[in-house]
C-alpha cells in the first residue's frame, strides 16, 4: 500500500480540533498518522487527545509539555501561565496517561524521514526555531533529507541546498533530490500565528508531495471547554485569535 502521513503538531489537549483535523485526514486518504509532540497542555481535554491519538496508532515523539505534565519536575523554566496548566494536567492525568507520555521519544525515524518536537542537537532542551539561522544549526544534525518538527506553533518551511539555508512560507512542495528539509507543521491545537485555524501537513511518500492543511473547527465550544475548566481565561480567548 503506498503510505500517506498526517503529521500532526502541538494538539494541545484540544478535543474539538483533534478531532476535525483527523476527520479530514481520513478525508485526504491519509494511511497512517504521526505527531511531533505535545499532545497535552494549555487546553481542557488531555486524556481524551491522549486516547484518540493511541488508538489512531499514532507514532509520536516527546514535546515539553507531554514531559512535564507526566513528571514531577519543576517548572522554574516555564511562565507562569504554562505552569499553571501544566500542574491542572498532572491533576486530570491517569496513571497510564502518564506513563505512556514518559515513555515517548525525544526523535523517531518513520518511514525514511524524522521526527523532533524542538530541534535535533539537543532535543531534551526544547530549543526553539524561528528564522533559517536558527534552523542552519539543526541540519547539521539531520541525516534524513526529510524533518517535520512543531513546538512554535507556527508552519514553516525550512530548505537546505549545499550550504543555503532559506525559510520558505507554508505551501504545496515537492520533496527534491539533494535537498534537505526542515519542516514546522503548524499546531493543531493553539495556533500562533494570526490564524486559529487547526493546522496539519500531509505527506505522499510516493509522490514526495508535501501539503499544509488549514481548517475550520469548532473554536467556541473549545473555548467553553477551558472556561469550565476554571483554566486561565488568555488560554480560551487566544484561541479565537490564533496568538
């Protein structure tokens, strides 16, 4: 069978985007699903995304959220927001929910390509990628031509040719021979980039096409979830704003 990917970034605990995002997967003809990390924090559904990601047999790699909230670590690192959700997450955790996110990877070869929440010199450092300066350093760490990665909430493209690097905005590419790629797949959860849309990317190993996808979802009853929650109110109206 040849294989189509959704790659899937940055859930977030957001049951009603998770859900429409791979509604329209299956849509797409996607075989097979993955995610670059961060299936829990910010948002009111933790251990419903946890288990609709298992049961898609979702390979998925650790995000810093997905280490937190299943650690008692301290978050001295974290703003005070995140902390905050962090610790409400550790509360509504099962232990089993714990265990697998623990038990995730830090980077997962899939299929010919990689996958990394953050970057891939130090991943359990959850160093961030805004600029094509910053990706430069991460290819030199990147043995596979093709990356998927999140952790910004913002999709980007990410292109290495000999010793260019550019930074390309998201749009239908053809993986090419002798390139290499170092690919944002946007947040499917809490999107940051002035757009609150769910965000995912497809992948057609036999056609090399690489798709960004964007979707209307509904963003209210999202919204009314975090509410109940007793959540910080940023986190339900950031949502409407995709910031």
């Amino acid at each position: 069978m040849d294989k189509k990917f959704a790659i899937l970034g940055d859930i977030h605990a957001n049951l009603d985007a998770l859900k429409t995002v791979v509604e329209d997967a299956r849509k797409e003809g996607v075989t097979d699903f993955v995610s670059v990390g961060d299936i829990v924090g910010y948002n009111a559904c933790p251990s419903e995304c946890i288990k609709i990601v298992r049961d898609l047999d979702c390979v998925t790699v650790r995000g810093n959220h997905d280490h937190y909230c299943s650690s008692g670590e301290n978050l001295d690192d974290f703003q005070p927001l995140a902390a905050s959700v962090v610790e409400w997450t550790r509360r509504k955790l099962t232990e089993d929910d714990r265990a697998w996110l623990h038990g995730l990877p830090y980077k997962k070869m899939v299929n010919g390509f990689t996958l990394v929440h953050g970057t891939l010199d130090t991943p359990e450092a959850w160093g961030y990628v805004f600029d094509q300066f910053q990706a430069s350093g991460n290819f030199n760490y990147q043995i596979t031509s093709l990356c998927f990665h999140g952790h910004t909430h913002v999709p980007m493209i990410y292109q290495k040719q000999h010793d260019d690097v550019m930074r390309i905005d998201p749009c239908k590419i053809q993986v090419v021979f002798g390139k290499k790629y170092f690919i944002n797949v946007g947040s499917v959860g809490q999107p940051r980039d002035g757009d609150p849309r769910c965000a995912y990317v497809t992948y057609n190993v036999k056609t090399k096409e690489i798709e960004f996808h964007r979707l209307e979802y509904d963003v209210e009853t999202a919204m009314d979830r975090v509410r109940k929650a007793n959540l910080p109110e940023r986190l339900a109206t950031r949502l409407a704003q995709g910031r």
